[in-house]
C-alpha cells in the first residue's frame, strides 16, 4: 500500500524515504513496471537467451580478432616505457590472458554487486533511491519477474564499451582486447547462471545446487549482509560475506 502497482514504480520509489531499505527488501511475485514510455519499458526488459544470442558471437569474434592479432608478433609488454625490456605477448598466451579476463570479471562482478547493488542509498535522497531502485532494487523486490533476471544488451553495450574504453587505455590494443573478451565471457556466463538460479532445477549435491541454495538464501535471509558472489562463492571468502554454513546445515 505504499505504492501504486497500477503505475511506474521507478518514479515513485524514491518519496518512500526511510521505508525504502524495508519495503524493498520484502520481496513479492509480481512483475513490476519501471517506465511510463513503452519504448524505455522495452529496453528495461529482456529474455534471457537474447543476452546469449547477442553476446556469445561477439565473444567468438573478438576472440579470433585477439589470437590472430597476437599471432603476427607485434604486440609488447611495456613497450610504451622501454623498447629493451619490453616483453613479447604471443598468440600462445591468448587462453590464459582469456582466463585472466574472466578472473577479474568474477572479482568486478562481486564488487558491484556487494559496493553498487546493494549500496544503502539515503533516505533523504530521492535521486539515489531511484537510481539504486532502477539498478538492482527492483530485481530484489520482484526478484521472479523472468524479464528482468538479466542485462538488456541496449544498457548492457553502454556498460560494456565503458569497460573496453578502460582497459584500451591501460594495456597495449591488442592484449587490452583479449583481456576484455574473457571478461565479457564471464560476463555472459553470469547472467545465464544467474537466470539458471532463479529458474532452473540442479541436482542436488551438485555445484549448481548449492550456487542455487545460496542465491536464494541471499535473496529471503541475508539480503544486505552476504552471498555477494553469482557465478561463484569465491571472493565472499576473502572478503568474509559468506552466509553462515550453520544456515544449511538446519534447512538439511
């Protein structure tokens, strides 16, 4: 009742004020209109093979682009700031330069999830409401609406470009390239695991079993305290956001 469910939420989110952190974290099973624009709508809503369809070629492509620009010999460690020490990057080391990328994907991916989705946003500010509402906020309210379990590709290409600018601008072209290849494959691999942990079946005892079993502690149990990691528990170690085993151990 602190919401018109009949009209865009995105705008009415933020005039809850100190309600909001509450009211958002009480998840419902209903879907949940951002926009008034059909068009805006639209792009805020997609199925989760699209984000597959779209990416998965741009992977392979860049892929072969990376390899194959490695394998003419040009590209050089260093090289912006000594010619005599510079180290040569050949095409053999495109795998694991590809694994490196999907490494630091993993670390990124907690780092927003825990520091940017889930950020407390000010009661008093109706602007950071709103943004963290249109972020991540609505997917904890609603968080079964199968349309918006992963990115659009049209906001999700702005992201990803912004990240390809950085690593353009840190590392020599080519080895920046492969770098952001296996991170956008990382990428990729989340939002299909993250559908898969909302909607899909493990078995139990399986990998994919406890990944689901965490995901959804995370989202009925410790919302604001734990379970940061999607595709992996990894770095809730290091960072000690991991939920609490004795919590399985009584559901068992």
């Amino acid at each position: 009742d602190l919401v018109d469910w009949q009209k865009p939420l995105l705008w009415q989110v933020g005039y809850l004020g100190e309600k909001y952190d509450e009211w958002v974290h009480q998840p419902v099973d209903r879907p949940i209109r951002l926009f008034h624009s059909d068009f805006l709508e639209s792009l805020s809503k997609t199925a989760w093979y699209v984000v597959f369809m779209v990416w998965a070629p741009v992977v392979l492509y860049l892929s072969w682009v990376s390899y194959t620009s490695l394998a003419q010999g040009n590209t050089r460690l260093f090289s912006s700031f000594t010619t005599e020490y510079s180290i040569p990057v050949h095409k053999y080391f495109f795998p694991f330069i590809f694994l490196l990328g999907m490494f630091l994907w993993s670390l990124l991916e907690y780092l927003i999830h825990r520091f940017v989705f889930h950020m407390k946003p000010p009661a008093s500010n109706y602007y950071l409401i709103t943004l963290h509402f249109l972020l991540h906020g609505q997917h904890h309210k609603s968080p079964f609406d199968s349309s918006r379990l992963v990115f659009p590709p049209v906001p999700a290409s702005l992201v990803i470009g912004f990240f390809y600018g950085v690593l353009q601008l840190l590392l020599p072209e080519v080895l920046g390239l492969s770098v952001f290849v296996g991170g956008l494959c990382g990428y990729v691999i989340y939002d299909m695991m993250h559908y898969y942990l909302h909607y899909g079946s493990p078995k139990k005892g399986t990998y994919l079993y406890g990944l689901k079993a965490y995901h959804v502690k995370h989202h009925f149990e410790h919302q604001k305290s734990g379970s940061f990691g999607i595709s992996t528990r990894f770095w809730d170690r290091p960072f000690r956001t991991l939920i609490p085993e004795e919590t399985f151990e009584k559901e068992d």
